[in-house]
C-alpha cells in the first residue's frame, strides 16, 4: 500500500494466507452475499441494512463455499468469503510481487505460521475420499502436484493429506514465500514455524499467537490436555513473548536471519528454545526466487509457483 509508505519500521506477520482477490471475483461474492438479502453491493443500496443482517449473509454464503469451486476456484477452501482486494489504487499489486521489488526493503519482517494450520477448519469439512484427494490437489495452485505429495507422505490418506495439503497451501507457503520476496527485495527477515501443539488438533492455525499473549488456556483446554502440556505451554510462552519483545524492541529476536537461498528457520517444539534450523529442504514445500506472482481471479490463483518441493519433516 503506497499510502502506508514510511508509516511502519518492523512488523509481525503471523499465519499470511494466500488470497488476494482481483476485483472481478470480489464483486462476484460481494452481489453473492448481498442477493442473501435482495440487494446490491452499493452503499447506496447497503446503508440502512443492519450489521448483523450482513454478516448472516455472509456466513450463509461462507456455508456454501464449497458448492462454489468451479466457480471461485481455491477461495472455495479459503474458509472466508472475504480478502483484500488488489484494485490497482489503494492495492496496487500483491504483497509478494512488490516486496520482491523492494517495496520493503527498509522495513524489518519478523514471520511465522504453525505446522498444522488447517487442521481447525478441517474439521469443519465433510469427510473425503482417499481417491478424492488428487484431483483436489491439483486444483490447487501452488502446489507441487499430488504424486510428490504421495511420495512425500506414504503413509497419509484421506482427510489427514487432505489437511497437511491445505495448511501448505492456505498458510504455510505463503508465509515461506513471503519471506523470500522479502529477502529478494532487501528487507531484513526472520521466520518461524511452531511445532508444539496439543490434543487431536497439533499446532493449529493462531496457536502461535495465544501463546505470545500467554491466553492459551483462557477456556481450560490445555488443562484438560494435562499438567505436561500446560508445564510446556507457559514455557513456551514465555520464551515465545520473549522472542517477540526482542524483535520489537531492538528489530533482532535473536536467532539467524532468513536468506532465501538458505532458508534458516526458528523451529519451536517442546523445548522452549526457538533454534535455528537450515532449511535447505523447508518442511513439506517451499518455492525459489523464480515464483511468479498473481492474485485470485475467477479463473487465477493467487500465485504460481514452478518448483515447490514437499518433504516428510512433520516432527
């Protein structure tokens, strides 16, 4: 956003999804969401209809976003029917096409996504046949294609590759490749993965970010996971708010750096120390400064990727 120039001298990014939309797709969903209540994605035509009439229809079409794949493509596994959209004024262009191009080279970018990322929205899905999984798969754009993914993960069918497949597409790359064109385009970078997780969901999408603010157990979930996992979940608290105050506070949170061409990665697990990992072969998959970058349009995904790699790392 050329308005924000200046404004910002680090920033957090935690769990970036992948969808930006083009403005012929977000017109599309906005009349989608105002037909709900016979009217048109005007002020105009919106100003005396109340908030919460809004957001039933909007969840009324979230409901339904599954029936929407020929139509919307991948936004259909989004889980929302609402993104940014790239208007070429207020957006210019995606976020990874103009950091790669140096928008932020003097801004400091600490960035992080958890390993299981969708396994929250996941369970919200019908179940999926093993069969079915491939040709979801290559739907998807990026993804190194359902075969590799076989090959990356033998023993994983149905809805579990169905959920590993996801978290790579909707959070994990993208943060990946946002952290490369950030790199390409001259900004300092730091990313990490958290691995800890507790109970049938592992290391869920913002499972990072109640950690940060220690709101974790807010309902008494990881006391009910036990006094092992609520013993590691201050812990890793504690250091995790660490890490980030260092960051916000002097622009290092005191692990190595992220180069794309080396991938070093903090990688959080049990053990509440955040120690760097050379990624040479980022978890699952990752993309290389020759991505292309595009944003989601009724027939485009957001960003193509030419060499994205799985591997079996899901520790």
């Amino acid at each position: 956003m050329p308005a924000a120039a200046g404004a910002f001298r680090r920033a957090i990014l935690q769990s970036i999804p992948e969808a930006y939309f083009a403005p012929a797709l977000a017109a599309d969903i906005a009349a989608e969401i105002c037909g709900e209540i016979g009217r048109s994605p005007s002020i105009g035509d919106l100003v005396d209809i109340a908030p919460d009439d809004l957001v039933a229809a909007a969840q009324t079409v979230k409901g339904r976003l599954l029936q929407r794949v020929d139509r919307w493509g991948s936004v259909a596994y989004s889980s929302t029917p609402f993104s940014p959209v790239v208007d070429g004024d207020v957006l210019p262009g995606a976020p990874w096409a103009a950091l790669a191009a140096g928008a932020a080279h003097d801004v400091e970018l600490l960035i992080g996504h958890s390993r299981d990322e969708y396994s929250l929205l996941a369970a919200h899905l019908p179940d999926i046949d093993d069969a079915a999984v491939d040709p979801l798969i290559e739907q998807l754009s990026p993804t190194p294609g359902a075969r590799r993914y076989r090959d990356a993960f033998p023993a994983t069918f149905g809805n579990a590759l169905r959920a590993t497949v996801l978290s790579d597409w909707l959070f994990r790359m993208p943060a990946l490749h946002l952290a490369e064109a950030a790199d390409r385009g001259g900004a300092r970078v730091w990313l990490y993965e958290l691995r800890w997780g507790f109970g049938p969901y592992g290391a869920s999408h913002a499972l990072d970010t109640l950690l940060l603010f220690g709101t974790t157990d807010v309902h008494g979930e990881v006391t009910t996971a036990g006094p092992t996992a609520l013993a590691e979940a201050r812990q890793l608290s504690q250091a995790i708010r660490a890490d980030h105050l260092a960051f916000a506070r002097t622009g290092d949170p005191g692990w190595t750096r992220f180069h794309r061409r080396e991938r070093h990665t903090a990688c959080t697990t049990r053990n509440p120390v955040s120690s760097p990992t050379r990624r040479n072969s980022p978890a699952r998959s990752g993309a290389t400064g020759d991505s292309a970058f595009s944003i989601c349009g009724p027939e485009l995904a957001m960003w193509t990727s030419c060499c994205s790699t799985p591997s079996n790392e899901h520790s």
